[in-house]
C-alpha cells in the first residue's frame, strides 16, 4: 500500500571556522537569528514549526596538540505537514544550506 507522506523535516546548516571561540559563536548566532527570523514569517503550528537544533563549538588541533581554531555549527529545523511552505520557508534563508 502506497502512503502520501504527510510530514516533511528539513534541517538547514551553517558552519563557521575561526581564531577565536567568541567571534565563531557570534557569527554563528546571527546567521541562526537570521534564519530565524525569516522562516518564522511564514511559521504555522502544524503547517510550519520552525526551531532551532545543534549547536556546537569545538576546537581544531595542531600537529602538536595545541589549539589552533574553532569550528561551529549551527541546525534550524523546519517541520510540519504544508510542504509547499517548508520548502519556500527554507528557499528564503540565506544564511544557511540544506544540511543532511
């Protein structure tokens, strides 16, 4: 038996690298904030919920294991049963990518 499917989950990513933790977190918080912002215009409950996910901040390492900069990531997850209206939410956010 064939089912439509009736809910859709989209995750959308942003990555920042850096020297400095603080300056990888704030750039990681205003590409989410924006993001935020734009997918909750259209925001529904049911149709569209928008929250946030992951959010990380871990240091890359040198040959001699030492600290030598910071990763971030960031997830914005876009969930609901209006297909049509996620995937336009999520064509509108600028500041992050279709993640996995």
């Amino acid at each position: 038996m064939e089912v439509q499917q009736d809910l859709l989950q989209m995750n959308l990513t942003t990555a920042r690298d850096g020297t400095d933790p603080a300056a990888v977190q704030t750039q990681l918080k205003t590409a989410l904030d924006a993001a935020l912002a734009e997918a909750r215009k259209t925001a529904q409950p049911g149709q569209l919920d928008v929250r946030t996910g992951n959010f990380a901040l871990y240091p890359r390492h040198n040959r001699e294991g030492r600290i030598s900069g910071w990763t971030g990531t960031a997830e914005l997850i876009l969930e609901g049963r209006d297909l049509a209206r996620i995937t336009q939410a999520a064509g509108r956010v600028q500041t992050m990518t279709l993640g996995a």
